[in-house]
C-alpha cells in the first residue's frame, strides 16, 4: 500500500514578504483568467481590505 503525505506552508509574511492569495488572485486578473480584469482587481482589493 503506498502512503501519501501532504505538507502544507503559510508562507505570507514570513517567507514570502506578501500575501500570496491576494498576489494569485492580482496575477489571475492582470492575465485575463478571472474575467474582467478591472471587476476582479476590485474584488480583490475589497476581499483584502475587509480581511485587513
């Protein structure tokens, strides 16, 4: 029987001096994959300032 293991980081702020849900979700939009960019960008920055 194989046996998988998964391991998991939190990286923001302490690796990785940035927020890496909010940079994935910047690149999403800024590459056209979220839909409108500008609405996505908007939804971002308000996720972010409602977390912060």
């Amino acid at each position: 029987m194989n046996s998988r293991r998964l391991a998991l980081f939190d990286l923001d702020h302490t690796l990785l001096p940035l927020d890496s849900d909010y940079q994935w979700a910047d690149y999403l939009a800024r590459t056209g994959r979220a839909g409108d960019p500008d609405e996505a960008r908007r939804q971002n920055d308000d996720l972010m300032d409602r977390y912060n």
